[in-house]
C-alpha cells in the first residue's frame, strides 16, 4: 500500500563511496523535511531498507 502523496526515486550507485554520499543527501534533505518519511530500498544486499525521520534512523528491516 502505498499513501496519498508517496513520492518514487532511484538513485544507482557505483560503489561505497557513492552510497556514502548519496545517505549523506539523504539524511540532509530529512533533516530539512521532519514531517516526511524517508524509507531507502538497497537491492545490493538482499533488499535491506533503511527508515530516515528528521535526519535520524528510525528503523531497519
């Protein structure tokens, strides 16, 4: 299920490097938007997720 207003992005990274950068992005535009969840999909380790709220990790899976 997917909310009203749910937004899709795809980033594809070349390596570590790129990731860390790209989480750095992330974790910066949370900050900035504290009301919004941010929930990372990576399909380079068995679909592990990432949950972002205010900048900060609220949950793993």
């Amino acid at each position: 299920m997917e909310p009203d207003g749910a937004r899709w992005g795809f980033s594809r990274v070349k390596n570590e490097g790129d990731k860390k950068a790209l989480l750095s992005v992330l974790k910066t535009m949370s900050q900035a938007t504290p009301r919004l969840t941010w929930i990372m999909y990576d399909e380079s380790n068995g679909g592990h997720e990432l949950v972002l709220k205010g900048g900060s990790s609220v949950g793993s899976g």
